[in-house]
C-alpha cells in the first residue's frame, strides 16, 4: 500500500490503527508474563485511552517525519463525531486519532513497522509499566 494510504480517509487509517495499536498493547503486556484477566484488561484500558494515546502522540511528534506529520496533521484535523466520553476532550480524541492513523501508516511497510517499533516502543513500554503500577495498587473506597 505504502504512498497510496496517503489518499486514504484518516477515518479508515484510525480505524485500521486503532486494531494495530490493541495488538501492540496486548502483546506487549503479554510478554510481561501471566496475570489475571481482569487485571490485563485494566492495564490495556489505562494504554487505549484517548487521553494516553494523546500523551503518547506527544511524546513522539518531535521525531516524526514530514510524511507521518501530514498523517497526523490530517487526522488530528478531521471533523468528528465523538460522544458521550470523547466529547468531552475533543482535544485528546483527535490526538488519538491521529496516533492510531500513524500506526496504520506504519504497519503498511517494514519500514514503518520499524519505525514504529523505534518511536513508539519505548513509549509504550513505559506507558504499560505505569499502568501495571497503577493497576497493583489496592482501590481506596
């Protein structure tokens, strides 16, 4: 597919991007080892939240390439049609977005996937671990 996705509408790419993206997550938490379901739900919950992609998204844009940038740029500024939670923080909804948009375009080649290995990796990683951390801690009530 490569340089024809960039005809593609970011809708289809963030709708591609947001499967890659969960597989990234899961597999990734995956291979920290086994844990009870509930709380593997609970770690990949904290990572595909608008709000984490959106930091994500952040994290990385310094080193996007003008390519990716245009990706983003486009989806960042797509219309939406967000409810109930996302209409909320519309702000972080695009930002999403355009991260699963990203993942989409990168997953089309080897490169890609490289890249978003090198880019996102580390940043997934940490996000994960924050989350695992989060998820031990016992729920105040």
């Amino acid at each position: 597919m490569g340089e024809s996705l960039r005809t593609r509408s970011v809708r289809t790419l963030a709708w591609l991007g947001d499967a890659h993206f969960e597989v990234l997550v899961r597999t990734r938490i995956c291979s920290l080892g086994d844990w009870p379901v509930d709380r593997l739900d609970r770690v990949r919950a904290r990572c595909s939240r608008a709000e984490a992609q959106a930091r994500m998204l952040a994290q990385l844009e310094a080193e996007l390439d003008e390519d990716e940038s245009a990706v983003v740029g486009r989806a960042r500024n797509q219309k939406l049609r967000a409810g109930g939670r996302a209409q909320r923080d519309v702000k972080s909804y695009r930002a999403a977005t355009a991260l699963e948009a990203l993942v989409a375009w990168w997953q089309q080649s080897a490169e890609g996937r490289e890249r978003c290995e090198a880019l996102l990796g580390p940043i997934l990683d940490a996000a994960i671990e924050a989350a695992f951390s989060a998820s031990a801690r016992p729920k105040r009530g």
